[in-house]
C-alpha cells in the first residue's frame, strides 16, 4: 500500500467576485471586463471623481443594478446589507427609529431581534421612539447604519459613510473591530 493521502486544503470562498463586468451608461463605459474579489474580514475602499461609477459599482455588488455583461457571484448564506449615499424619502422616512432598525430583520426569532435592535440603537446613541422624518440628515444616517449593522453583515457596504455622520458616532459603530467584509467610498 502506498503513503496515506493528505488533505488538500481549499481557499476559503470569497464573499464576494465580480467577474468580467461590463457596464455603460450612453457613451461612456463605467466598468469595461472589469473584476474584483472580496475575501472574508477584507477591506476594500473605492476612490474616485465624482461621476466615476462608484456608486454604480456598489449598486452592481448588491445586485440593484445589472450589469451589461458578466456576473457578480457571491458566498452561499452571504448576508449584505448596504448603506446607502443619500437619505431615502418616502416610506423610509416614515415610522419611528425602532420601526426602521427592525424592518432589516423579518424572520428572525423575537429574541434575537430585540437583542440587535437594543444593540444598535445604544451603540448609536438613538431614541427608538423618534420619527425618522423629523431627524435631522445626520441622525437619519445613524439610523440606516444602526438598521445596517443590525443585520450583522458578512459585507457591509458603505456609500460614503461620513456624509452627515459625526466622526464619533462613526467611532462608536465598531467597524474597525468588525470581522465582516466592508466595501466603502
């Protein structure tokens, strides 16, 4: 009989992989074969001019927007969520805080909910009881990050973060201790 085997380690799988992206608006292209590979707890942060495709790329990554040719392939189980670049109006405003942090977590059990909710919302120093359409540009972004981090994302994507947001309440998120993957401009 011959040398036992070994076991073969295989690479963890990335969350996240854009493969051969193509996307353009009119003339221009934003993405041209483009690609990209998140890995688990990595860091990604995407610069540019403004009117570059930033924000059309992370709308790509979240599956809001299709791309022209190619795929973008992600974990089994991946949980996302995504912080948007500008505050929504309408239905999101409307409501309380507490009601806006819980609307991310439909189909958890009740415990686990009120123990994210909770969570968040101290984390971020918010009033469960506001309404959204009264806060301010600033606490309506601490908002939408609490009802973010309450899902507990394997990736995070953030559409610049600090529009609006003090840079203690961004302190106080823990994101910089966070094992998930972050995508941010």
């Amino acid at each position: 009989m011959g040398p036992a085997a070994r076991p073969v380690r295989l690479p963890p799988m990335a969350e996240l992989e854009l493969r051969g992206a193509h996307l353009s608006f009119g003339a221009g292209a934003l993405l041209d074969d483009a690609s990209l590979v998140i890995e688990p707890g990595e860091r990604v942060c995407l610069v540019g001019r403004n009117g570059t495709g930033k924000t059309s790329l992370l709308r790509v990554l979240t599956g809001e927007l299709d791309l022209d040719e190619g795929q973008v392939v992600t974990r089994p189980g991946l949980t996302l969520a995504r912080l948007e670049q500008d505050v929504p109006k309408g239905a999101a405003a409307e409501g309380t805080v507490e009601e806006l942090v819980r609307s991310a977590l439909a189909g958890l059990q009740d415990w686990e909910v009120e123990q994210r909710v909770e969570r968040e919302l101290g984390r971020l120093e918010l009033d469960p009881a506001a309404t959204v359409g009264d806060l301010s540009a600033g606490m309506k972004r601490r908002a939408l990050l609490a009802r973010a981090l309450a899902t507990e994302p394997d990736l995070l994507i953030l559409d610049e973060p600090t529009n609006h947001l003090e840079l203690d309440a961004i302190a106080r998120t823990g994101l910089a201790g966070a094992s998930g993957s972050i995508v941010k401009v």
